[in-house]
C-alpha cells in the first residue's frame, strides 16, 4: 500500500504530536510559572538545571530519533517484523545508556556546575533541582523509544494521551510538592524535580499497558527478546549516533547560551527563562509537523518513492508555517498577559516583554530550518546532518559571544542569535536536500 503524503495524512501524524507537545510545554510552563511565584533565584536555576538535565537527555533522544527512522524504513517496506526485532535492541541499548547517564549526573553535575555558575544562590538551587531529577532518566530514555515506536508506524495518538497524562500528574505534585500542599512536604525547587520524575514513571507504565492491550504485537514482532543481533546494532548505531552527538551538541550549545546570559546577571537569566518556556510553546507545531516530515520521508524512501521527498517537505513546512503564524498573533495580542503567567513583577513583565517581540520573528523561521533538517535526518545520512549541524552551532555560538563579550547588547539583543541559527540551518539543510546525493542511503 502506498504511503500517502498529502496535507490530510501529514496532519493526521502531526496533530497527536502537537497536542501531546502542547500537555509536555504546559509542564515546563507550570513548572516556570510556580518557580517563578517561588523566587527569582529559582526561577534563574530552574533555566540551568532544566537545560543541563535535556542536554544529556538528548544522548537518549538522539538515539529514539535514529529508531524512528530506522523503523520508519522498515514499516515503509512492509517489513514489520523487522520492526520488533529493531525496538528490542533499542530497548537493550536505551536501559544501559540511561545507567550510564544516571551515573554521570550523579558523580559530575555538582563539579561541573561548580565550575560554571558563578552566583552561589543559583548553583545551590540547581544542585538541589538536578539531584532529584537526574532519576527521571531512567524512565525518560524507555518514554522515548515508545515515542519512537508510534511516530515511525504513523500512530501518533498515543501520544497525545500519554503526555497530557503526563501533564496532568506532573501539574498536581508540582502544586503539592513546590509549595506543601494536601498533606505533602514543603519542597521548593526539589518538589519541581520530583514532580517530573514521579510524571515520567506514570507515563511508562502508561505506555507498557496501552502497547500490550492495543497494539497487535505480534504482527510487529514486540517484546521477542531474541539474542543480539550485532548486525542491527551496527545498522541502528549508524544512524542512531550523529543524531546522539548532533543533539546533545545542540543542547549543549543552548547551556552556553544560559551560562553566559548568567553571567550577564540573575535578572537577565529569569528573563531568559520565562522566554524559554514562551518560546518552546510556539514551537511546538514545528517539532511535530517536523517529526512528520521525518518519518514520512523515511517512509517513501523505503517505499522507493524518491520523487515524494520534496512535495512532502514543502508541504509540511507550509503546515508548519501557518500554525506558527497563528500563535504569534494570537500572543502579540496580550504581550503583557502571556508574560504575567510568569510572574505578577511589573518590572520584571515590562523588560521581558522586548524579548518576546525578538523571538516572535525568529519563530516564523523555524519552520523552514527545522522540517528541512528533519527532511535530511529522513533520508538516513545522519552523518551528513550532524555535520550540518555542527557548521550552524559553530556559527550560532560565534554570533552569542559577539552580541554578549564584543557588543554587549541588552538581553532583547542578545536574543538576536536565534536568527543565525535558524538562518543558517534553513541554508543549509535546503542546500543538502538539493544538491547532495541522498537517495543511495542504506540503513
């Protein structure tokens, strides 16, 4: 059966995962909007360690995004059993991976935010946050291969439900444990880390129960635990490993950016952290419709389809586009309103509020930039996209210390840089998809 790529299909794909990205960035935003009401200072740390804490995540996600892809080929070649086989081995590699990580975070974090925060109050606030919640990883990498699973067969849906789930869960101990409420211990940042561990642990049991009463297992060939196959392993580590790299590197990049604007002052920082969370939530078409694009691309080359790539592509990004359009305008309404969720400080409000006009037009780039790259991830040449990105990081990074060490703008112009990066990217990856030989990839 032909896979279909037409605006229907590529929304049914993308609307699950919008709607369970929107449940998942209503955590964050609760999460900034009672530290927020908490202090500044947690406010500030929470931006630190939240970031810290993704930036090794992404070692995980970067390995569910090459599952994905990798199982997005095989579903698009009818070889569904393959697909079960594919899942386990992740599975294997994911528990270990996710010990590893724990293990780090654990014995390194207090040296290594040590060394870089530079007010004492934030650095203590932080360890207290990442402490507590470096034990969500366990349950985040699994979360992630289920993730995986559903966007490269095209079934969404449940992801919609877990995460809003999720929220839900995470929402009432953020509540209960942030400020001691209905009966429970009065825990501040640390209540905020507990909340998302406890929320990670609810929504893997959720995945364990829906896959095995939902999902035809057998047809996928799910949970066989056959011996290793040391072949798949190096076909899914070819794939799985730039976008590991590519991803914490991204992260990475996005940590430095936090550590220099703390350097800048914990009012610049707080500021940073409520557009971060702003920020995040618009983006959230665009990561969908762009893990949309990623599978159905994956999809149509495993079906021989090469034609399709680009339609696809444009497609999405016009989706993308016009969903993006709709929440800036929807915010630039009430500016000072969408800002106040944050915090009730009218000073606070009125300096952020400049940044938030800044980040409104780089939003509108993304779309371009980030189904693009998710077009070139599509096709399996990982390797090339890591490289890609490591260029337009490179970049990025150059342009932050610029505006912060040589221009020393303001925060509103410091936040410039997410123009360079989106620009860059949007370049490149076109160039790629354009120019380079794509279609012999192999995985």
């Amino acid at each position: 059966m032909s896979i279909q790529t037409n605006y229907k299909n590529i929304w049914k794909i993308a609307y699950p995962i919008i709607l369970g990205s929107v449940a998942q960035n209503i955590i964050a935003l609760t999460d900034t909007a009672f530290l927020g009401h908490l202090s500044e200072i947690a406010l500030g740390a929470a931006a630190i360690a939240t970031i810290f804490y993704f930036a090794i995540v992404m070692l995980g996600w970067g390995f569910g995004l090459g599952t994905q892809i990798v199982i997005a080929r095989r579903f698009g070649e009818g070889n569904h059993k393959r697909i079960g086989k594919t899942f386990d081995h992740a599975l294997y590699f994911l528990i270990v991976l996710a010990i590893l990580l724990l293990g780090f975070m654990e014995i390194q974090a207090p040296s290594i935010l040590k060394a870089i925060v530079n007010s004492d109050a934030i650095y203590q606030a932080s360890l207290d946050y990442i402490s507590v919640r470096a034990w969500g990883i366990l349950f985040a990498c699994v979360n992630l291969l289920f993730r995986a699973f559903y966007i490269g067969i095209a079934k969404t849906k449940v992801i919609s439900w877990s995460t809003a789930f999720m929220a839900i869960i995470n929402i009432f101990f953020d509540y209960a444990l942030i400020f001691g409420k209905f009966g429970l211990p009065e825990m501040g940042i640390k209540g905020a880390a507990l909340a998302s561990v406890i929320a990670e642990v609810c929504v893997l049991v959720y995945f364990i129960i829906y896959t095995l009463k939902k999902v035809p297992v057998k047809t996928y060939a799910l949970f066989g635990f056959e011996k290793i196959d040391w072949d798949l392993y190096s076909r899914l580590l070819k794939v799985s490993f730039p976008m590991m790299i590519q991803n914490f590197l991204a992260l990475s990049c996005w940590f430095v950016f936090f550590l220099l604007v703390e350097k800048m002052g914990e009012r610049q920082l707080a500021i940073s952290n409520i557009i971060r969370s702003i920020y995040v939530l618009i983006m959230v078409p665009v990561w969908a419709f762009a893990s949309a694009a990623n599978t159905l691309v994956s999809q149509v080359i495993g079906e021989g389809n090469y034609k399709e790539v680009m339609p696809v592509i444009w497609r999405t990004i016009k989706m993308s586009t016009l969903c993006v359009f709709a929440l800036v305008g929807i915010s630039l309404l009430q500016p000072n309103w969408v800002i106040s969720i944050y915090t009730d400080e009218i000073a606070l409000i009125a300096e952020t509020k400049p940044v938030l006009y800044v980040i409104f037009g780089a939003a509108m780039i993304f779309p371009l930039a980030i189904t693009l790259f998710n077009g070139v991830s599509g096709t399996g040449n990982t390797f090339h996209a890591m490289m890609i990105e490591i260029v337009v990081l490179s970049c990025y990074l150059s342009g932050v210390y610029f505006l912060i060490q040589v221009l020393q703008l303001s925060i509103a112009g410091v936040w410039l840089s997410e123009y360079f990066y989106a620009g860059f990217l949007a370049i490149a990856s076109l160039l790629y998809l354009k120019f380079a030989n794509w279609k012999d990839s192999e995985i």
